[in-house]
C-alpha cells in the first residue's frame, strides 16, 4: 500500500473509530466527513461497512492487547493490573457501540476481531499472573473468573451509563474483592 | 376477566417466558404451542408480539421484586443479599434473553416494565440496608455502585456464558469485595 493510501486508512479508521464509537446508528458518510475523505475513498478501503467495522473492532482490540503487553514490563504490577482493569472498563462504552454498529450491521466479529480478542485475554492474563505472583492479588482467582468480572464490569458501567464517579467506587468494590486476605 | 380467560392469560405467559427466554427469536406460534392454546387465543390475550413480550418481562422484574420483598424480612440479613445477588445473576441469561426479544421486536422496556424495574431496584436498596445495618455488607458501599455491579456482575455471566462454578467464583469474588474491613 502506498504512504498516502496507508494514511487515508488509518484517518478512516480513526475517524470511524470515533463516530461509531459514539453512535452505533452512524453511517459510512459521517465517517467520510470527518476523515476528510470521500466516500468513495472509503469504499475503496473498505469495501462494506461491516469491513469497516470489523477493522475498527479489531483495531480497539489490538489496542488494549498491545497497552497490556506494555504493563506487563511495568515496575509495579499490582498498579499496572488495576490500571489495565480501570483502562478496559473506562473505554468499554465506545467499544460496545462499536461491536453494537456491527450487530445492527448484520456481523458478529470476524477472525481477526476473534484473534485479538483471544491476545487481549492472553496479554490480560499475563498482568494478572505477575499481580498475583507480587502479591497484589489474591492467588486463588483464576483467570475465567476474573476475566469475566471485566467484561461484567465493562457492561455493568455501560448498561446503566454510570457517572464516573459512580463508575471508580464500583471499582473499588471489585478491587477490594480481587486483593488478597479477603477470602471468606 | 373470566376464571378460564385468567388461567389462559397465565398459561400464556408463562410459555412465554420459557420460549423467549431461551432464545429471543421465538415466535409466537411457538409460544402458542408450549401453552397448548390456539394463536388466535394468544391474540386476544396479546394483540402483538411486543405487548406479550412486555408482559413477560414485566412479571419477571415484578417475581425478582416480590422475592426480594420476602427476603426484607429474613432472619440473616445478610444471607438474604447475598441469595438475592446470586439469584439475580443466575437468572440473568433468561431475563436479558426477554430484554434482547423486545428490543428485536422494535420497542423498549414499557411503563410497566419501568415501573417494576424501580419497584426491584427499591427492594434491593432495602435488602442492602439491612445487610450493612447487620454488619454483613461494608457500610461505605451505596446503591447507585452496588447496583452497577449487580447488573454487571449479571451481564458478565451472560455476556460471556459462564460455566456455573465460573459463576460462583466471580461472585465469590464479588461479595468478598462488599464485606465490611477491606476498603483500601
């Protein structure tokens, strides 16, 4: 792909990013408006708007794969696991609308969307391994439990639009209850 | 309303709840046919498929409300939250299954609907109340954030289809965090 046609891909992904992030209802020409960009040029990269969503999808997975991957090098990692868990909980509200847009599109999540689903939950794994072995987090939460105390989190956040005030002390409840010595 | 046409109404839903809580996109016929009425005894009972679904979601909050309006007066109070949190989540799948048909049916949650949604809100207040008050919850944790994490901790069982022993750790961890003596 040549320079100037791999940054109009990327300007449409971000601004697509952005557009369906907000609203699942948008369309493909809202994208175009605010990439600065054609629609046709937008075909041209993508060909159907679930294409477009699929790649969007994928990118926001990629995303928080790779910011994982960067905390998983971090000096202190009780904060870098919590900070993760905060991050993913926080961004979950556009990531929805996103994966809503593809729904209402007529998609689920294709193969690469599923592929960096599966190295967000590996790379979320790691944090959690490196929480537990420094003694940040309790040693008897397995990964499946915790991973889905995430997404409930995620969802929980999202469903009912919590204030972000609302939102962190949640949090600190599933922090308090992920912290070692709280066994029952 | 006649005792005949009052045990039909009940028949009806009752088919109802178990077809669409199984799979949202049911139809009405199938419900029919569970209820061992005819479709046209459902029409008249229902004139459309979103006043049936409404109906059934709504005797779902109103049963949950009513069961958290029993245990208000428990002995253990708080035995009587955490029984209802875990009965709330274990019945999420089915519940979030009705929700998921109405919205595919074009409408959202009605008056009624509305009206028993704030009716169960309000009993787990009172459940929550009285578990602190006991000394079985933590006291610094307020509706508004131990609600989020019951819909969350419902919607992360559902989103993700967990095994029931997942379940129970997730919420294991979940009521560790609402114990009293572990703020940070």
């Amino acid at each position: 792909m040549r320079a100037d046609a791999r940054d109009n891909r990327l300007r449409i992904l971000t601004a697509a990013e952005e557009v369906f992030g907000a609203s699942p209802a948008a369309s493909t020409e809202d994208v175009a408006k605010l990439a600065g960009v054609g629609i046709a040029t937008v075909f041209r990269h993508f060909p159907t708007k679930v294409e477009l969503l699929e790649a969007v999808y994928t990118l926001r997975l990629e995303r928080l794969r790779d910011r994982a991957a960067e905390l998983a090098v971090a000096a202190d990692p009780g904060e870098a696991f919590f900070e993760f868990f905060g991050q993913v909980v926080a961004e979950a509200g556009s990531k929805l609308a996103i994966a809503e847009a593809l729904t209402a599109a007529g998609s689920v999540a294709g193969e690469d969307a599923r592929r960096a689903g599966a190295g967000l939950r590996q790379a979320f794994g790691e944090l959690l391994d490196r929480a537990q072995q420094s003694g940040a987090v309790r040693v008897d939460a397995a990964l499946p439990e915790v991973y889905a105390l995430l997404i409930g989190a995620s969802r929980g956040a999202t469903a009912t639009a919590l204030e972000p005030e609302v939102r962190n002390r949640m949090l600190a409840l599933v922090y308090d209850g992920l912290r070692p010595g709280r066994s029952s």
